[in-house]
C-alpha cells in the first residue's frame, strides 16, 4: 500500500504521533530546567512513559492497514466500531499464517450477542431507523443461527442504506463513492474493495459451500449454500463499516475540516497528562479483557453437574433451572426479566408478563429435567431439557434447548465463569411447543 494512502496517514492518526513528537520536544524542554535545578516530579514521570507510549501508538496506527492487508479480500475490513483488541487478535493470528482461525473469531463476535449495541447503533440515522425493525429480525435470526434467513436481509438493507445516503446508487453499484475524510471504513482499501469483491459475476448454479457473500449468487438464486456463520459474519461487519462512513460523511457535513491550530506550551503538556491517563486506563482495560478471553474455555464433563444442587449461583444451568421453576410456578413476572432483549431499555414487567402468560397459558409445565450443558462461547451456552407438559389437556413430552446468553452489570463483556454476571434466555422454544 502507497505511503500516503495508508490509514495510519488519516488525520485523526497523524495528529496522535505529532502530538508524542511534540511530546518528546516538551520533555527536553523539563529536562533543561532540571538541570538548572527547577525539577517537577509528575512531569518527570508522565515523560518518562513517553518511549512506551510512543512505541504503543505506533504500533496501534498499523492495526487497521494491516487488518485490511490480510483479511479484505476474505471479505472483512477494519472500521471504526470494530472492536480493537478483535482487530489486533487477528492481525497477530494472520501475522502467524492462521487465517482460518481469525475467520472464526471474527465470525463467532459478528453473530453473537457481541453485536447487542446495535439497538443504539443503528437508530441514530434515519437511513438505519427507518429499517430498525428489518435489522432487529435479522439480528434474531442470527442469534438462532436462522444463516439462510439473516444473510438476504443484511444484503437488502446493506444495499437500500446506501442507496438513501447517496441519494441515487446503492452499495453494489460500481460508480457509488464510499469515501469519506478521515474515516477508516470509507478509505480506498475499506468499503470499496470488498463491495468489489462481494459483487462479483455469479452465472452459474453452485451448490458448494462459499464463504463470501456473494450478491449477484445468493439473491439471484446461484449460490446455493450460504448459510454458515461466515457470511453472516461478513454481512454484519459491512453493515456497522457503512454506518461508520454515514456517521463520518455526516460529521464532515456538520463540522468541516478547518486549519489545524498549532496548540500553547501549556495547551500541550495539559493534552499529553490526558493522553497519558487514558492511554493507561485503556491499556488495563484491554489486557483484562483480552486475558480472560484468550484463557476460556468450556467446561468438560467432570466440570458439569446435572444435579441442580451443585449449580453454581452465576451458571447458566442455574438460570436456566430457575427459569424451568418459574414456568412451573406460572411466575410469569420472573420469565420476563430472564428473558433477553436487544438494548438495555427498562420494560414494563407486568406488560411482558402478560404477553408471556398469553403465550403458555395453555402449555402448563409438569416435569423438567436438565440432560445436557454445553459452553458455547464465552458469552453463549445451551442447557437441554426434557419436559412434559399439557397443551390443552393433553400431555406432551419434548426435549427443548434454552439457549442462555451471558451479561454483565457493568456493561463489559460478560464471560461464563466470572462472578456477579447474569443470564437470559433467548424465546426459541415456547412457539416450538405448539406442535
């Protein structure tokens, strides 16, 4: 990639590496003093960070020209939403030759519960609010690996988007313009490359796997097997990358670039202690995350106890167990708080319950018992039961998945194990019980 198209080279890049290089100018500016004997100890010390935080700057500038080096002609591209310690995680496996496996941990974050922001995300824009619900029913589907469902979807919306922002052309169109200043999605090597590689000819019927979402194949009745969490994948990281350039074309609207003012002395050294606070509460935060996650993993079979006495107070099983107890008890209060919903807005509890009592009024649960636990993800996992119910006085006997999905309070990523975290259950199983 030439130098100067380089997103390490977008302003809002730049202005990071001349500030640490103002920095460095600052610290001998100290250092003169000190020698005269004129000495401040907490700038002596926020300097002497400058080499590591200098190097780390550095080093993060080259994520998103490398992420998309490696991985834009497998249909994935960096974008200011993207997660960071994702987009690094990827980089480092691509570094090694485990393109497969990056594939997987995008894919896995891109169709899970990961993407749960989205409920704020894409109702700012009226571009995105006004397909609110479309994007919601494919975010559903996704979640119950409803692929074949979500993939056509995500491609229509994808393309109308688009379509409304530029007024005239959708996002397959060859002539639309998806750059924007100072934005890592709308740069040359972002949307405009995949959108090229997504729109490629598919003439023929092909009813081998493909792992692109291919929109000539998949809509027009080529591809015939798409439906795998890739795709999906796919679909999702472009749809939050064009909601990274309408955001970024809407600021550049509203607030045009206006000549850079060269900042005081003080204006500086103030800058560089906020630089380095946050750079240090950032750095905590991310080696936190990122260890957790690096060192999950499910639990095996001598960890699982199918006996509900020995389930632990924050396991999904445990959840799961009090969820089968409430719909027992006909408590439908409780389902409703257990029950996961997109965004964190408060619910009316005896609005939901009535809902949920309409629902099963007439499925009374008898039995229950919990055969299986499986630690999907992380944040993800599937308790089976096999129940006996009456539907409508008459006996039936299933075996149902309730598909239990991690959160935490605090609005980090939840992860199964920790403490003090929480677990809903995804509504895949009440509607299955009619037949």
């Amino acid at each position: 990639m030439e130098e100067k198209k380089k997103i390490a080279n977008l302003p809002s890049y730049s202005k990071s590496r001349k500030e640490i290089q103002g920095a460095y100018v600052i610290g001998k500016i100290v250092k003169f003093f000190s020698f005269f004997g004129l000495k401040n100890d907490s700038l002596n010390e926020a300097f002497s960070k400058l080499p590591d935080l200098k190097k780390e700057i550095e080093h993060l500038s080259t994520i998103p020209d490398r992420f998309n080096n490696q991985f834009a002609k497998y249909g994935w591209i960096a974008h200011e939403s993207m997660s960071f310690p994702l987009m690094e995680k990827a980089v480092e496996l691509g570094g090694n030759g485990e393109i497969e496996k990056a594939e997987n941990i995008l894919s896995d974050h891109y169709t899970s519960t990961e993407i749960k922001w989205l409920h704020h995300r894409f109702k700012v824009l009226p571009e995105f609010s006004i397909r609110f619900n479309l994007i919601q029913k494919a975010y559903e589907n996704t979640l119950e690996r409803r692929y074949y469902s979500c993939v056509p979807i995500l491609l229509l919306i994808i393309d109308g988007v688009v379509n409304d922002i530029s007024k005239s052309k959708g996002f397959f169109t060859e002539t639309t313009d998806l750059t924007a200043w100072d934005s890592i999605a709308a740069h040359s090597s972002g949307l405009t490359a995949i959108r090229d590689i997504f729109n490629t000819s598919r003439k023929k019927t092909n009813s081998k796997e493909i792992f692109l979402p291919y929109r000539n194949g998949i809509l027009h009745g080529r591809d015939l097997n798409f439906d795998n969490k890739f795709v999906a994948g796919k679909c999702w990281s472009t749809l939050f990358a064009i909601n990274d350039w309408a955001r970024a074309l809407k600021e550049q609207k509203e607030n045009p670039p206006i000549p850079e003012i060269q900042p005081t002395l003080r204006e500086s050294l103030r800058d560089l202690k906020n630089t380095i606070v946050e750079y240090n509460k950032w750095k905590i935060k991310h080696r936190k995350i990122t260890k957790e996650l690096e060192n999950w993993k499910p639990r095996n079979l001598t960890e699982l106890s199918l006996n509900p006495l020995n389930f632990k107070e924050f396991s999904p099983e445990k959840q799961a167990f009090n969820l089968a107890q409430n719909w027992l008890n006909k408590n439908y209060g409780k389902i409703a708080i257990q029950m996961y919903r997109i965004g964190n807005k408060e619910i009316n509890v005896g609005e939901e319950a009535g809902k949920i009592r309409r629902e099963i009024q007439n499925k009374i649960l008898k039995e229950f018992k919990i055969i299986k636990i499986k630690d999907d993800t992380p944040a993800i996992s599937e308790v089976t039961m096999n129940i006996i119910y009456d539907l409508n006085k008459r006996e039936m006997k299933k075996e149902i998945v309730m598909r239990m999905i991690c959160k935490s309070p605090y609005g980090e990523i939840g992860i199964n194990g920790q403490e003090d975290i929480g677990w809903e259950f995804i509504n895949n199983f009440f509607y299955k019980l009619d037949f």
